[in-house]
C-alpha cells in the first residue's frame, strides 16, 4: 500500500522510530520546523533528484 501521509508520516516515523534515514521523506520541506529537527539529528533523506 502507498501512503500519501505529507510531513505527518514523516514526524510519526521520528517519534515512533528515532531513524538515522528515511526514505521518500521529500514531503518533509512543507513543514520548516521538522526540516529544522531532520537537520539538527543529522537524520537522512533518501530521496531521487529527478
């Protein structure tokens, strides 16, 4: 199933998982506070430039 969940996916899979990577985080750029908390724990975005 493919979820199209925005930066709420993204900020449930922080809190539930503490990730040091997630993949098809792009959505994440909608919210500049959760860019902010992605940067200060180093936590990676898998993402296709493309």
């Amino acid at each position: 199933m493919h979820c199209q969940c925005g930066r709420d996916s993204v900020v449930e899979t922080i809190e539930k998982l503490n990730p040091q990577r997630i993949g098809h985080g792009v959505r994440s750029i909608e919210d500049p506070n959760l860019v902010e908390r992605l940067a200060k724990t180093w936590t990676h975005l898998e993402v296709c430039p493309t």
